[in-house]
C-alpha cells in the first residue's frame, strides 16, 4: 500500500511539473500575441523568459525554402512608436524573427522608451538580442546612418511617423522616404494627425491587416487631412507554427487545460467564455459582463440544465487596476456573479488560456479590431468564436458557421447574450463551429501564408526603392 501510495504522489506531482513545465515552455511561443492591443495597460507580470522559439528555431523546423529568401542579406530598418505588450510592436518583432530565420539584417529602433527601467521593454529587447535583431537607439548618427544604408525601412503604426522628422534631417528625407514600408494597425480616430501621418503620401507604401481598416484609412485621410495614401497592401496576419504545434497537440491542450482549470478554481464540465485583451472600454470588457450577466438570468428564467457558465477576462494589470478594471469588479460584485467572474493578468502566453476555455468573445467596440490575431488563435484551438460584426472581424469568423456575431455598442448586449445561451445549450453545435473554424486557419491563416502575403508586398517595395 505504501508503494502504491507514493507511486500515485509520484504521477500527481510529475503531472502538475509537466504542466508548470508546458506553461513555461510555450509562455512566449505566440510572440505578438497577447492581448494587450490597448493603450491602458502595458505592464507586464510574470513575464516568463523561457521560450519555444529559443529552444528550436524556425529555420529549423522545414526544409522547404522560405518565401522570404530573397530577403537574404538585405538591411532591414525597423522602427516602431514603442516596446510593449501591444499588438503592434509584437507583430513587428515577429516578422524581424521571420527575416532573421532567412538571413536579413534586421535593426529595431523604438522611438519612445520610458525614462525608468522597465521589465517588460528590458525582457523584449533581450528576446531580440538573442535572435539576432539588433537594438539601436532612436536618435544619433548610426540611426540616420542605419536609416540611409537600409534596403527597407519599416514604420510600426501611425505614431511611429513622428519618428522622421524628429531624427532625419530634412535633406535626408527624400532618400529615406521611398524605401519606407508603414505598417498601420490603427482603427481609432485620434491617429488621424497630420504630425503622425504628413509623409504617408511620399512612402513607398502602406500595409494594413484588414480591407475593412485599408478603406478607413483611404476615406477618412482624404476627407480629413486632404493627404493622399500610398500604394496600399492588404497583408492579413497568420498563427505562428509554435501556436500551431500545442494547438494541434492533444496531450499538451488537455494537461494545460486541467492547470489552468484549477487554478481558476472551476471544474472540468464548466463553461468558459473568454474574453482576452487588455482591459479598456474600446475592448468591451464591460460590454461582455453584462452579456454574460444576462445570459445567466435568460438561463434561470427559462429553467435550462445546463453546467455552471464562468466568464473569463484576461488582460488585467494587478500592480494597477485601471478606472474600467475597478469597474468591471464592483460590477460583477454588485450583481453577486464574482464567484463566476475570473480576472487574469495579461500575458504573452495565451496558449493555456485557449486550451482551458470552451468559447472565445472577441468584443471590441465601434469599428472593433484592425485584425484580431487572437480571434485566428481561439480558431486554432476549435474554439467557437463570438465576436461584434465590425472590423476585420468580419474577415475572420464566418457567421453561423465558425462563429457568431453581434452589434457593437449597447445594442449587442441582448444578442451577445442570447448567442452565449445557444452555444452553451448545443455541445454539437460548439463542436462543429471549432472545427470549421480550425479548417479555415489551416486554409488561411498560418505563418506560411502570411510569410508569402508580406513577400509579395516587400518584393515590390523594394523594386519601388531601387527606381528612385
């Protein structure tokens, strides 16, 4: 009995390693991911320095040629508007990985960085120091000098186009502007400022995750600024094969699921419906508590059996509740659902947080997402996905089919919550809408097909800059 005994603490505690060791492992596999696409909530918690990435590197995975290979050597500039958690700068280093599995020289410059030490800028910059991205300070000399070498200068979102006039000569300008490729990611009205978008016009163009987006910024600089886009390339993004490999692996999504589960203190039959960004009104955070309250009155109403529903909302800050986070609290306090609401601090490692939910709600407000790398990443993982009918979206999630959509603003509340109830109530139809959802990843939004999509843009970029 002994034996038996302390062979069975033996399995329960190598169980609980492995899943530690899983987080660990892949807490940083999906680089641009989380979470954190708003501007209210940039800090970091336990970043977790180990990585998929750093264990095997991507040009070891395949032998197939990359798309990228012509990219071999070439100097690539990249500048972005800061270092953070935010989806814009994780995207960027991600393609930096990308021309680095292929062997471009790849340069990152950040033209704002906090004036005190920061965790999460430090850590960033170390994860591309050891990839072999070079780090290089916004303004000097071996910045211009770096600008004006460069086959390629990638511009990191709107606010990223300060960064010309306040470090290029204005001689220099014209030498450095036709070899630009900007990168925009933006939805929200307030990057519409000339300061931020003057030198659009004289790139040699713009790339942007979504038609929806590309057509925003085509309309609205022409009727508010009278500035002309550039030749624009509509790139939508793809899952990193790390993403892929634990959301294809049964084993490791059921061990993540079960850590994760407990840790939130829920049991395996429950149902999670996930929200996961940073904690901001535009985000809908608190749009999707009170949804989710609804659902439970609708659900108590028509005296439906069905297991405990939990709401998951990861992408806090617990070193500094913002006014919506203390919102969201006292709110589901004031409705006696606390029990049922779980906070969790934002994250670069989504992975175990898709493994342990059942429905992803991708709730972003008035012209929601430019893209929504995480709504592709639920989909990877067979997770239905409910999401406002704006933004790209649109471009994602088939309607009744791979999902469910609803208005934006006040008005989605009732039909968000009636969609929560229908999936909760029909497993099959859960089931069925995570597998169409996967088959349309597989189908479009893998690393390789963003890697062939962003090709095509650069190989006529450059063909523009050598013609200057």
């Amino acid at each position: 009995m002994a034996k038996q005994h302390n062979a069975q603490a033996w399995m329960t505690m190598a169980k609980k390693s492995w899943a530690l060791m899983l987080l660990a492992f892949f807490s940083l596999s999906t680089v641009m991911i989380v979470l954190m696409r708003a501007n209210n909530s940039d800090s970091c918690h336990n970043l977790l320095t180990q990585q998929h990435n750093e264990i095997r590197s991507p040009s070891s995975s395949s032998m197939e040629p990359s798309p990228l290979d012509f990219m071999k050597s070439k100097l690539v500039l990249m500048v972005s508007h800061e270092l953070s958690l935010s989806g814009g700068p994780l995207l960027l280093m991600e393609l930096a990985f990308l021309l680095r599995a292929v062997g471009s020289d790849v340069v990152w410059i950040t033209n704002q960085i906090p004036p005190q030490p920061d965790h999460v800028v430090y850590s960033l910059e170390s994860k591309m120091l050891h990839r072999g991205v070079q780090v290089m300070p916004a303004r000097g000399e071996k910045a211009i000098e770096t600008a004006l070498k460069a086959d390629l200068v990638i511009l990191n979102t709107a606010v990223a186009g300060k960064w010309l006039d306040a470090v290029l000569p204005k001689d220099k300008l014209s030498l450095v502007r036709p070899k630009v490729l900007w990168w925009i990611h933006e939805m929200r009205g307030h990057y519409f400022k000339v300061e931020y978008v003057k030198h659009l016009p004289f790139v040699a163009g713009a790339m942007i995750d979504s038609h929806t987006t590309a057509e925003y910024w085509k309309n609205r600089t022409k009727e508010r600024l009278g500035i002309k886009m550039p030749d624009t390339y509509v790139v939508h993004l793809g899952n990193s094969k790390e993403l892929m490999e634990v959301a294809e692996d049964r084993v490791a999504k059921r061990v993540l699921r079960e850590h994760i589960r407990e840790s939130l203190g829920v049991r395996n039959d429950d149902l999670l419906f996930a929200i996961i960004n940073s904690v901001s009104r535009g985000k809908g955070q608190d749009l999707f508590l009170r949804s989710f309250h609804k659902s439970l009155q609708f659900i108590q109403e028509k005296k439906l059996q069905l297991p405990s529903l939990h709401a998951v909302v990861v992408g806090s800050d617990m070193n500094k509740h913002t006014k919506t986070e203390i919102e969201l609290r006292k709110f589901a306090i004031d409705n006696k659902i606390q029990d049922r609401v779980h906070f969790v601090n934002k994250t670069l490692g989504v992975a175990p947080y898709l493994a342990s939910i059942d429905v992803l709600v991708q709730n972003s407000q008035a012209r929601g997402e430019c893209f929504g790398r995480i709504t592709i990443e639920a989909m990877a993982f067979r997770l239905p996905v409910l999401g406002t009918a704006a933004g790209g979206t649109m471009e994602i999630v088939v309607n009744g089919t791979t999902g469910l959509l609803h208005p934006a603003g006040k008005e989605g509340v009732i039909p968000l919550a009636n969609n929560i109830v229908k999936l909760a109530s029909h497993v099959e139809k859960r089931l069925t809408m995570g597998r169409k959802g996967y088959e349309r990843v597989k189908e479009m939004f893998l690393e390789d097909h963003m890697a062939h999509r962003i090709a095509l843009v650069l190989k006529e970029v450059l063909g523009k800059a050598k013609n200057k």
